[in-house]
C-alpha cells in the first residue's frame, strides 16, 4: 500500500466509523468527561506567617473568620509543634494542607547531606501522614547546595529511583511527597511544573506529586498550560504570592493576575489547595483580607 493509498484507507475507515456512531457520538467517545468548571471550589490556605496573630489558636481563628481551609507549616514546626497542631485543627474547618520542607540536606547531595535527607525527611513524612496532609513540598537541589550531582541523564535516572523509594513509602504513611519546581535563580535544576510532572511520571510511584507556586512560575510561558501539563494526575498543591515582589496578592497591582492558571484549575477540578506563600508591605490586617477578596474575585472570572 503506498501513501496515497493508506490516507484513502484510513479516511475511508474514519467516514464509515463517523456513519456508525455519529458525529456527536465520536466526539463524546473520545473526549474525557470534563469537571463543570463553575462547580469547582476554590480551597485557600495559609502558611503560619501569613494569619494576623500571636499564638497558633489565634492565628486559626483568624483563618476561619476569612473561610481559609488549610494550613501550611514547615517541617521544623511540624515535628515541634505536633501535638498543638493536631489539637488545633480537631473541631475546626481548618485541615493541614502541604508541610512546607523543613529537613536536613537534600536528595541530590553528593555527601553525608544526602543521609541527612533521607532521614529527617522521612520524620516529616511520618508526622505529616498522621495529620493527614496533602504532602511534604521538596526542592531536588538549590543553585548553592554543595556538593550536588551533575544536571545529567543519569542524575535524573537516580533521582527517579530515590523517588520511587521516598513516594512508596510516603504512600504507606497515607500522604505524599510534592516537587517544587523554582525559577533559575533558586533552582535551576528544576524549573517548569511540566518537568517536574514528568519526573513524577518516571518516579512511578503514586506518592509523588509536584506542584506549582505563582511567583516561580514566571519562568512559565503559560499559567494554564503549566498547570494543565501536571493535571489532577500529578498537581497536588499551589503557592501564590504578589507576582512582581512576593508579598501579599494585590500588592503589585494589575501584575497579580491568576485567572489564566485558575481557569486551568478550575477546569481540570482541582480539589486540593492554593496556599499563600508571601509576606506583605502593608498591615497584615488590611492586605491578608484583601487579598483572599481578590482571589476569590478572580477565580469566579476564570
Ligand atoms: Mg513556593
């Protein structure tokens, strides 16, 4: 069969299969069965610094005055903190959402750090799992941690595999472990949302995550393309911040737009979190509320 020949076949074939079924009916069969965009809710979360307040019960009844739903500590807070964090959150509508990192070295470490790593990650992992958190956030490598592999095929290859290991048994603790993805001047390693989904894909564990943090992603060429690359398959947590400073959302003005990643959001049926992940020029409580405004405004525009 020669070319000619193999297009007339196949459209022969495309039109007989049309006849059967229907034009309507083909592109129902192939098309995935998309969320109702206007139903999916928008989830907000707060790391500490972020809720007006002294002790942890007053920065929680901060975030329940505004509707926030999550709350995002370090690591190192976590394991200090367990016990009042756990207390905290029993009769509140306040979950914890991602542990922002918080442990020694880091995987890709060529020394001792990288010990210092699998062990004081796994703690944060144990304690997250128990308060039934979303997952732990991690960064493979900072531009200044040393020493650190070389940015190779079979860097990658390793990094898959110590993945796999850290996602499984992330998995039996009941939460995850989420990939941060950085702009150059943090990271350079590990910069757009689609590489790290493609990382959690050749991880091969469904305990490992990735996502994506609004300041970073002006390393992005596309808030929804970012985000629709990951999907709901590997997107497991967002950060936001004011996108010319990284302070408060609406601080910098009409540079603070989300819609184009929050339609993405929205469309896909992102059930998980959007976490403030900022500081703010103004006082907290003028621009804490005011920004949870704006994105709320925003996302019913997406
Ligand atoms: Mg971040």
């Amino acid at each position: 069969m020669d070319r000619r020949d193999f297009f007339k076949t196949s459209l022969m074939g495309a039109g007989a299969l049309a006849v059967a079924s229907g034009p309507l009916g083909l592109v129902r069969g192939c098309a995935p069965s998309a969320p109702v965009k206007s139903q999916t809710p928008l989830h907000l979360s707060f790391q500490l610094g972020t809720a007006v307040g002294e002790s942890l019960a007053e920065k929680m009844d901060y975030m329940e005055s505004l509707g926030i739903e999550g709350f995002e500590p370090g690591g190192g807070y976590l394991l200090e903190h367990f016990d009042e964090i756990a207390n905290e959150i029993k009769n509140r509508d306040i979950k914890v959402s991602a542990i922002c990192a918080g442990f020694d070295g880091f995987i890709l470490a060529e020394d001792g750090q990288k010990q210092e790593f699998d062990t004081s990650m796994r703690e944060i992992v144990e304690a997250a799992g128990k308060l039934g958190s979303t997952g732990v956030i991690m960064v493979p490598a900072f531009n200044g941690q040393q020493p650190c592999m070389p940015h190779t095929q079979a860097t990658r290859d390793y990094l898959c595999e110590q993945l796999h290991e850290l996602g499984e048994f992330a998995l039996k603790c009941g939460t995850t472990v989420i990939l941060e993805p950085l702009n150059r001047a943090e990271a350079f390693y590990l910069r757009l949302v689609s590489d790290a989904a493609a990382i959690c894909r050749d991880s091969k564990s469904k305990g490992v995550k990735c996502m994506g943090d609004f300041w970073h992603m002006k390393e992005e060429t596309s808030d929804y393309a970012a985000f629709m690359s990951a999907g709901t398959e590997y997107l497991q947590h967002v950060h936001i911040a004011s996108r010319g400073n990284r302070k408060m959302p609406g601080e910098d003005g009409a540079l603070d737009n989300y819609v184009d990643g929050m339609r993405a959001l929205k469309e896909m049926g992102y059930d998980k979190y959007i976490s403030f992940e900022c500081g703010s020029i103004g006082d907290r409580s003028v621009t804490v509320p005011a920004a949870v405004e704006l994105l709320r405004t925003q996302w019913e525009q997406a």
